[in-house]
C-alpha cells in the first residue's frame, strides 16, 4: 500500500530538520532566519509530496531527483540503508521512479523496494515477473512496473 501523502510530509520535514535546518541553526547561533526556513519547507513539502503522488511522471521523477540529491549527497552512487525503502520516500521514489541513479539493483534492494525477501524476488525473476538485468541484479523499472501493478484493481 502506498504511503500517504501527510506521511510522506512527515517524512520529508524530519529529514529536512535533520540534514538542513538544524546543522544551518548551529552555524548561525539560533538565528531567526532558521524559523522562517521552517515554514518555507513545511509550505514547499506539501507541493513536493503533491508532486511526488500525483503528478505527472515528469515533475514526479524530477522531484524526487532534486530532493534525493540535496538530501543524501555523496560523490558516489546512492545506496541507502535497505530500511530507507519501506520508508513513505522510499516508497514514493520506488513508484514512481524505480531506483533514481541505478541501471541495476540486487536482490536485496529490489526486495525491500517491494517488500519481500531475496528468494521472493528470485522468484519473480524466475517467472518473469521481474527483469533480470544482463550483468546481474534487477532492471529497477521492473521493480516499479511491479509496485504499479500491484496497486491496481485486478480483473476477474
């Protein structure tokens, strides 16, 4: 089930707070500019996880490339924690992106992209409900396929 999007907001200020705001509040003493960053994030997260749920493919993946790069920067790939998955983010970006910088992810990831163990996602494979990809691992666009299908209604 996909999250909501008032727990993707909580999600997106927790973490705002945490790797933004508060380091930025330690560099400048507690300076009152901080609080109105605040309320700048918390306006603009709920036009972000609007973007994200329900806009357009477009919009959606180009917001969850700008807030993954600004909140999880690094010089090498993006690689979140398994866990980072199941988070409402986790899920979104899964859905509507697949993985945001990955050609492939192992099984590992693709299973915690949908919530199932390493031999589940072997098993699709197996069936052809995921995309081996041809070096090893998974094509992430057939991890979000997936997650899309599941969340439709299914003929009888």
């Amino acid at each position: 089930m996909p999250p909501t999007r008032d727990e993707l907001v909580e999600q997106l200020l927790r973490t705002m707070d945490v790797r933004l705001l508060d380091p930025l509040e330690i560099l400048l003493d507690g300076d009152d500019v901080v609080d109105a960053l605040r309320t700048v994030v918390r306006v603009r997260a709920e036009a972000w996880a609007y973007r994200l749920v329900d806009g357009d493919d477009r919009e959606s993946v180009g917001t969850a490339m700008r807030i993954v790069s600004t909140l999880y920067p690094g010089d090498g790939p993006f690689e979140p924690p398994l866990d980072w998955w199941r988070s409402p983010l986790g899920q979104v970006v899964a859905r509507r992106v697949g993985h945001p910088t990955a050609d492939s992810v192992t099984y590992a990831v693709a299973g915690a992209m949908l919530g199932i163990t390493r031999q589940g996602v072997h098993d699709l494979v197996n069936r052809g409900k995921l995309i081996r990809h041809p070096e090893g691992g998974v094509l992430p666009s057939s991890v979000r396929d997936r997650l899309l299908e599941e969340g439709r209604p299914r003929r009888a």
